[in-house]
C-alpha cells in the first residue's frame, strides 16, 4: 500500500534548515564516513574524540538517522549514510572551489579579457602582447576597443578590463600603475624639404603639423592634449582622428606629425617617412595602466596585468 502524500507540516519537518545548520558539520560527517572511526576522523579534520563525538550525535538528531553503527568489525553506515557517503565529496570540493581561489593554470582559461587603448599604443603593444598571451593562454580571448570615451564608467560597469592611456588622477575604486614614459619625435616623409636644411626650432615653427585627435572626451590616449598647451608654431593644425591615418597622410605631404617616440619608431618601420627629434623642450609622454578594484584580486586579471607589463617592458 503505497504511503500517503506528505502534508505540509511534515514536509516541513523533513526540509534541513540551513539557515541553523552548521555545514562544518558536513566536512565532519565526511571524514567519519571515510574513516568510520570517531578517533581517526577526528585526527583527519582536526577535533578530539569528544569533540568528533558531539558532532556525532548534533548530525544524528540533525538528519533524524544514526549514520554509523556498531558491528562485530567496527562503525559501519546506515543506507543513508552509504548515499551521503557517495554523494557529499564532490558537494564539499564544489564548495572549496567556489570558497577558494581560482587553480586552474593560464593554460586551462577560457575566457575573454577587453582591453580599451588608443590605436597608436595598441600599434606599439599588441605586436608584443598577443604572442605572450598565445603562448600562455591559448584559450584566453584578447579583445580590443579603440572606444576610449566614458573608460572609467566603463572599467566600474565591467564592459572593459583595462584602459591604456593617460590619466594622472584616477577616482576612488580605481588602480592605476605606470607602463612607460617616452619622450616625443617628429614624422616627416623622407623626401621632405625642411631636411634638407638645418632642423631648428625656427624651421620647424614654419612647417604645417598634423596631431592625432582621437574625439573622445576622456584624457585617455589623446596625444592633441599632450601638445595643445605647447603653443605649438602652427595655430589651427590638421586634426586627424587616428594613428594610422595620419602617417598615410604624412607621408605623402609636406605636413609634420608629432608623436610618442615608441609609436614614431614604429610608424617609420612600415613607411617611408624619417623620425626627427623635436627640436623643442616637451614634457614627458606617461602612458598608464588602469583598472577597477572589483577584479583587482582576481588571478587572472592579476596575471594579465603582468603580462601586459612585460610586454611593455620588451618594446624599449
């Protein structure tokens, strides 16, 4: 004759609650059903005899069975306890897991890591990063947004990782850690009439300059700032939204482009165009890394801030 439905009084009595359990109890309860010796799982989990032996009687009046009994050869399980025997290990190592940090190698990630920069620093450090990563992490996606406008909302919402540019002040709730300094260089197409001549602060006054103006809001990344307050010679210079247009564009006029050094360098090993110092005092190029605390702990933005150092490190 098949048993009645529970009612809801006694289906209430059956429910754990475990708002009142103590899940210490659980890593109890597994190590005697291991050791099915209250002496040796006490050892195993770091309690004495009576302490293991109150843990016990709490987890058989807790779950209304006795779990282990005595026999000819020693405790042996209830049929209860054989199914929390099977089923509790992987219960508590979940638990750890989600408790703990995460174990598993860069090689093992399987994840997506957005970076926010400007072209002209994604042309002087992806050529270094993504081999780095691809060997480390062959899993791990880089993704990058040229999109510097709102970075810092951005870097808070978790719609980026990073942001890569330059900020001085950053608010509360975010990290920032110096990547380089560099100082400034000029791009001029090789065939340039003003090299022909003396390269002096007057000749340079008289040449026509383009500056990268990316259009985002934000300091990030924008070289225009850099130089705006320099009283460059030219007062209404060409605007030009990005790092690769403007070489084209220099490269076949007679307008000059005043860059970061790393990007010149690099801009001049594509094109036919010739990197000159400038031929006046500029003040430093910092070029930051900037990241919100709610994953500053996390391993694996930890090592990808490591690893983008490194890469850094390797463009000097």
């Amino acid at each position: 004759m098949a048993a009645p439905p529970l009612t809801t009084t006694a289906r209430s009595r059956a429910e754990i609650n475990l708002a009142a359990f103590d899940l210490n109890l659980l890593v109890a309860l597994d190590a005697l059903l291991e050791c099915r010796n209250v002496t040796h799982a006490g050892h195993r989990v770091g309690l004495s005899q009576p302490a293991m032996s109150r843990s016990l009687a709490r987890l058989r009046g807790m779950l209304g069975d006795d779990l282990l009994v005595r026999s000819s050869t020693g405790l042996v399980p209830t049929p209860r306890a054989e199914r929390l025997a099977s089923a509790l290990p992987p219960i508590l190592a979940q638990i750890r897991e989600l408790l703990g940090s995460r174990s598993l190698a860069p090689e093992d990630w399987r994840s997506k890591i957005t970076l926010a920069m400007p072209d002209h620093q994604a042309l002087v450090l992806l050529s270094r990063l993504l081999p780095r990563v691809r060997e480390r992490a062959p899993a791990l996606d880089v993704v990058v947004d040229s999109s510097l406008a709102g970075a810092l909302k951005r870097l808070e919402q978790g719609e980026i990782d990073f942001a890569i540019g330059q900020i001085h002040d950053t608010p509360a709730g975010t990290y920032r850690r110096k990547l380089y300094d560099d100082r400034f260089a000029c791009l001029l197409r090789q065939d340039h009439p003003a090299l022909s001549q003396p390269w002096t602060p007057e000749r340079f006054a008289t040449l026509r300059h383009a500056v990268i103006a990316p259009g985002s809001e934000d300091s990030f990344g924008r070289i225009y700032d850099s130089l705006a307050g320099l009283h460059l010679p030219d007062r209404d210079p060409i605007l030009v939204p990005n790092a690769m247009t403007a070489p084209m564009m220099i490269a076949e006029t007679d307008l000059v482009l005043t860059v970061p050094h790393r990007v010149a360098t690099r801009i001049a090993a594509m094109l036919p165009l010739q990197v000159m110092e400038v031929p006046m005092e500029l003040p430093t190029y910092e070029v930051f890394l900037i990241w919100h605390e709610r994953r500053h702990r996390d391993p694996e933005h930890r090592w990808m801030r490591a690893e983008i150092a490194a890469a850094t490190l390797s463009t000097i």
